[in-house]
C-alpha cells in the first residue's frame, strides 16, 4: 500500500531550487534559429549603416592649461596649487564650459553662422525646417552637435574637434570655438574674481574681530571662576560622588541583611548548625576560623578513626580538642546576638556619615556643572568663529589660485589648419550590429524559455514535486512510432524499453515491493501518457514471468483497447461495475505472453458513482485472487474524481509527467490531491524526454552515457 507523505514532502521543494546554468545553455541551443536568425538581422542593419555613411571631415584646434605660481605666497600653497590644476574636477568643468550651450551661443553669434550657405549646408536640415529662418540660437543647438571637447588624460591639452562634411568649415569652427573660449572667459573672470575677493577679505576681517572677542571673553571666565580646565574638576567631583555613593550603597545592604539574620536568629539561637547558615553570622571573622579549625579537626579524627583503635593516645587527643574547639565556637555563638547588634551600630554610624558627605559631594558637582554652562557655551561659540574664520582663509586662497588661472591660464597650444577624413570603422559597426543582434536572439530565447513553465528535465521534476522520478521515457524516435506504442514487446533493446525495465525495477527495490501487487498510472491532465506508459509497464511484468491484468479504468475517454487491438472492444469494466457480466468473461488474451487485459467497455453516463460502489473493491480482490499483477489505467487526476475513488484500491501509484507539457503547478496540485486522501504517489514517470543532444534534459540517454553500448541501449546495435 502507498504510505502517507512525511514532513519533508510537504514542504515546497521548487522553493529552493537551485540555480542552474545549463538551463539557460540549452534554452539557446533549443531556440538556436531565433539567435541566429536575429543575429544575421543585425549583420544585415550594420551594413545598411555603413551604406548610409558618409564622408566627414574632422578639424582639431588644441588648447593648454597654464598656470601662474607667481601668485602663490609658500612654497606649500604653491605645492597645493600646482596638484590643484591637474584635478580632474578643475579639467571636467572647462570641458564642461567648452561644450556648453552659452559659448555655442557666442559663436554662433560671433560668426553669424544662421545666414551662412556652408554651414545650413552641413546641417542638412529637414524641408520644414529649410522653410523658416534660422535663428542664432538654432545655430547654437546645431552647433553643440558639430563641436566636441576632449581632455587628453595626464596631459594639460583639451582637443576642440570640429566634425563636418566641410573641411574649411571643420577647420572655421574648430579655431572659431578657441577664440570664442578665450575671450568669454577674459570677459566673465575679471569681474567675478574682483568682486568675490573683495568680498572674502570684508568677511574675513569680520570674523577675526569676532574671533577675538570670544577668546577674550573665554580669558575673562578663567580667571573669574579660577578654573584653568574645568573639565577635569568636573570628572574628580563626579569619580568622588559616585565612590560615596557606591558605599552607601554596601552598606545599606550590609545593615538590612543584618537586620534579617538578627530576625532570623531569634527563633534558631539554640540550634549553632542553623545559625551557621545565616550569611551574616557566618561571616563574622572569630566563628568562621573555628568553623574551618572545627572541619579540619574532623578530618583528623577520621582519619585517625581509620588507623587507631578509640582509646589509642592520639585518636583520644585530637578527639579532645575537637570538643573543645566545639565547645569554644558554641559559647561565641550564644553571645552572636550582642556581636550582630554591635556591628550593626558601627555600620549605622558609618552609614551616617557617609550620607553627609554624599550630599556635600552633590552640591559640589551642582556648583561645578553650573558653571559649565557658561563655559561650554563660550566654549562652542569659540569653535564656531574660528572655524569660520579658518574657511573663509582658505577660500581667499582659492581665490587666489583662480586668479592665476582664469587670468589667460588656458592659450591656444596648436590652431587647426585643415581638416582630414574621418574613417569609417566598418569592424566596429558591424561588431556592434551583430553583437545587438546576438544579444536580442539569446535574450528572446531565454524570454521564451522563462515563459514555458512546464517540467523540462529529471531535476526539475523532482524539485518541483518533492518525489522521486523511478523511470524517465524517451521521446520516441521515427522508427518507434512505425513499430506503435507498445514498444517495449515491438522492440525490446530499445531504450524506451529499458525505461520501463528500470521502472519495474525502481518499484520492485522499494520498501515491500514484494506485496505490492496492483499498480495505477494517472496524470495530471490529458495527453501526459499515462496510457502509453502503464499498457508497456505491464508488459515489462509479462516479461518477467507475472501472469498480468490490464485494466482500462478511464471510462471517460479510454485508450487501452485501441492500443492492443486497434478497436474499442467491449463489453468492458463498465458492463463489469453494473453487474451485467462478471470479470472472467470480460477478460481478453492480449498477444503478448502473460498479459490479459480488460477494456473500459461501453460509455457510462455516471462512471464517478460506478467507482463509489462496493464492485470496484470486489473487482480488484478478484483480480487480484487470480493473477499476480494488476496494472490500472485511470483518468486524469485534475479532470474528473474518478482517481481519486480508485486510489485506495491499489498498492502503487505513478504520477505520469510529459517534459514539456503542461505547468508544474498542475503537477503540484495533482499530486497534492493523491497526498490529500492519504495516497502519497511512489514516484514520477517522466515521459517523452528529448534524446541525443538533450543530455541535460534526460541525461540518462545522452551518446555520453549510452553510446559505448551502442544506439540500441544496453543490449548494442
């Protein structure tokens, strides 16, 4: 009989499933004409680019970065300037600045390029556009597109590079860029560094005044308060009140625990053993030492009581003095009342005066914290305006440091004079065409793989369920179909029938195989093959010497008579379940050794409440009272009931997967709905796996594993 699923199997094993590369490695091979049909697209629109290329003419005026050290006061200002200029920030913002609409605009301007033939030419406007006039802010936005800067790395040149499909206006363009540059930049550095120097040394002069008044005033609070670091006075008065207040607090406790051991000791003064137990009077100092004296006498004693007899001279005088040390400890134990009292007093007095001192500590820390106020507010207020000051120092020497450059710190290295071809990069761009067509082919065949949910390989069908797959079927070949579906009587070396050899076996090695003599096959929708896979099943028990029933059970739509007999025979299970034949003479002789089978019969217009009736466990008992093995075809679990009412009847069930088919999630749901009646499925029949290059979806039919023993499977050609 089937056994109920564990906790392990109710867990959702597709949750973890692990990442696997070769899933995506075959998802392109699968689709491997999408790649390449996409990829050629890509050859064929790069080199529709490159006809539509033209010639164009590039013209490069460069510029350099000067910098004037004379400006710099200290060699270590100078040093600071001299690594300043080379950041890369400083070099972003005049390329930056070069490639901005406001020095376009001024060419544009300057070289009045919206009337100028050449360069309406170069622009090559659209015929709307051609229409209207151009404006000198059109120009500019034209221009931006002509005009490129570029820094060359560890250098201090900018290239300005015209490109058009000019030579004479590339080069016009390129010098044009480099003038316009240097004088807009004479023009706006003057002003902006008079009027923000000037600016900075009025703040700075404020600040230092500032400045000044609050390290006086922090003087004056010194010398007032005679308190040249008040930050230490501070942690001593607080160390000093928190070692008072640690005291008073021991003993306190001291003082109460006495006070219930006084309690305590009144109701037990005549039992020393109990008063013994008592925290405070076993730590008086006499009675603990003749405890201690009292334990090691003890020890003596017995250890003497082990190598003398009683009246032996020194057994007799250790023994005496252990009575008299317990005598000594007895007597102080009935004066330990007045002792208890008397430390008692001691630690009250104590406790007094340390309360005192307590608070004369708190008032001292009051009168140091409040005079911390005010010096951690002069303190702060200090901080602040020299802080201000200090950045506003800095600042001035910015300042200066772009005064020394914006004053001519960038000139004209090298002027164009003339312009060259700029090169076609035919291997670029038809890199770049293929490699986007590759990439949109792998991207479109992972997409569609991704949207196929169905169960593709061995290991996905045993993540997604949670059961083990016992066989995994072939797809069958060209020449399998030719010999039809029962292929494992047709053609016994074939690797279809080795499947489902190793399914007999897979089912016989499991826990009691030896009992479990019915089988049911079922899926979990139509068109799985789970007829296909339960009629060759039972052959392979034919095979093996068990004399076989087949039963077709899917009186819905039943298949097994046509696969044996190519008709519908009948009468059938139907005629059988309403009592109008018995089970002998319904039962058929297949061509195959040792197998009979039954078939569905004639059509039932309720089968679920044939399968609800008692004949259905009284067929099986005779079935199985007559033959040694019975095999059962059944309907689809998630189409019709009919399954689940016949599931209890047999010993194992085998979900039949298609790779390919159908989502997993009806998969799941119909084995969720075997374990919901307390039938956990013994394992997977995954069918109609892809071979040869489908390695990794079935890799027990891969040329890699199968092929030393040739195509046939392990029985050779």
């Amino acid at each position: 009989m089937n056994e109920t699923p564990n906790s392990a199997e109710d867990t959702d094993p597709a949750a973890s499933e692990p990442l696997d590369w070769r899933e995506y490695y075959h998802a392109i091979y699968d689709r491997l004409w999408i790649v390449i049909l996409c990829t050629v697209l890509g050859a064929v629109g790069a080199a529709f680019k490159l006809t539509m290329e033209e010639t164009m003419y590039r013209a490069r005026t460069v510029l350099f970065i000067e910098q004037d050290k004379d400006r710099i006061l200290g060699s270590k200002v100078e040093s600071v300037r001299d690594d300043q200029i080379r950041t890369i920030d400083m070099i972003n913002t005049l390329v930056d600045t070069l490639g901005g609409y406001p020095l376009a605009l001024k060419v544009s301007e300057t070289l009045k390029l919206n009337t100028d033939p050449a360069f309406i030419a170069a622009a090559k406007l659209k015929d709307k556009e051609k229409e209207k006039d151009l404006t000198p802010a059109d120009a500019a936005g034209i221009l931006m597109g002509m005009v490129r800067p570029a820094y060359r790395k560890n250098t201090r040149l900018i290239d300005i590079i015209a490109t058009t499909r000019d030579p004479a206006l590339s080069t016009k363009l390129a010098n044009a860029y480099a003038n316009g540059y240097l004088r807009m930049t004479f023009e706006q550095a003057t002003e902006t560094t008079r009027a923000a120097g000037q600016f900075l040394v009025d703040e700075a002069a404020r600040l230092g005044k500032k400045m000044r008044l609050s390290e006086e005033a922090m003087q004056s609070f010194r010398e007032r308060e005679r308190a040249a670091s008040l930050e230490t006075m501070q942690a001593e008065a607080q160390a000093k009140l928190n070692d008072i207040t640690e005291g008073v607090t021991q003993l306190q406790r001291a003082i109460t625990q006495i006070d219930t051991d006084l309690i305590a000791a009144q109701g037990i003064k005549d039992s020393p053993a109990r008063l013994l137990q008592l925290p405070s009077i076993a730590a008086e100092p006499q009675l603990a030492q003749l405890s201690a004296n009292i334990e090691a006498q003890e020890k003596e004693v017995d250890l003497l009581a082990q190598r003398y007899l009683p009246d032996h001279p020194l057994f007799s005088a250790a023994s005496k003095r252990l009575e008299l040390t317990k005598k000594e400890r007895d007597e102080l134990l009935s004066k330990i009342l007045d002792l208890l009292q008397a430390r008692r007093d001691k630690f009250q007095a104590q406790l007094v005066q340390l309360t005192a001192a307590q608070k004369d500590s708190e008032q001292n820390l009051l009168t140091i914290t409040s005079k911390s106020v005010e010096y951690n507010s002069l303190t702060r207020e200090l901080a602040t305006d020299r802080a201000l000051y200090e950045a506003v120092l800095n600042r001035l020497k910015e300042v200066d440091v772009t005064k020394g450059l914006t004053n001519q710190s960038v000139s004209i290295h090298e002027q164009a004079t003339g312009a060259g071809i700029v090169p076609i990069s035919y291997v670029k761009i038809a890199a770049i065409g293929i490699g986007l067509g590759l990439a949109a082919g792998i991207a479109i065949a992972i997409g569609l793989f991704k949207l196929d949910s169905s169960i593709k390989t061995v290991d996905q069908a045993e993540w997604t369920t949670g059961l083990t797959v016992v066989a995994a079927v072939p797809k069958m070949t060209r020449a399998d179909r030719r010999l039809g579906s029962l292929v494992t009587n047709e053609d016994r070396s074939g690797l279809a029938a080795e499947a489902f050899r190793s399914l007999r076996a897979s089912i016989a090695m499991q826990p009691h195989g030896d009992l479990k003599r019915s089988f049911l096959f079922t899926s979990a929708m139509p068109g799985e093959g789970k007829t296909f896979s339960s009629s060759n099943f039972a052959i392979t028990l034919a095979q093996k010497g068990y004399k076989t029933i087949y039963i077709d059970g899917d009186l819905r739509k039943p298949g097994a008579s046509k696969v044996f007999f190519g008709e519908n025979r009948k009468p059938g299970l139907s005629e059988v379940l309403l009592g109008t034949c018995a089970l002998k003479d319904v039962v058929i002789q297949t061509q195959v050794e040792g197998l009979s089978i039954v078939t569905a019969g004639g059509r039932s217009p309720n089968p679920a409440e044939l399968f609800d009736k008692e004949s259905l466990k009284a067929v099986m008992q005779e079935a199985l009272s007559t033959y040694d093995r019975v095999v059962v075809d059944t309907a689809p679990l998630l189409a019709v009931s009919d399954t689940l009412l016949i599931a209890p009847h047999v010993d194992v069930t085998c979900i039949v997967v298609r790779a390919f088919g159908h989502p997993r999630k009806m998969v799941v749901r119909a084995v969720d709905a075997l374990k919901s009646i307390g039938r956990c499925p013994a394992g997977i029949v995954l069918n109609h796996l892809p071979t040869g290059r489908g390695s990794y979806y079935a890799y027990y039919y891969s040329g890699k594993y199968y092929g030393s023993y040739g195509s046939k499977g392990v029985y050779g050609s």
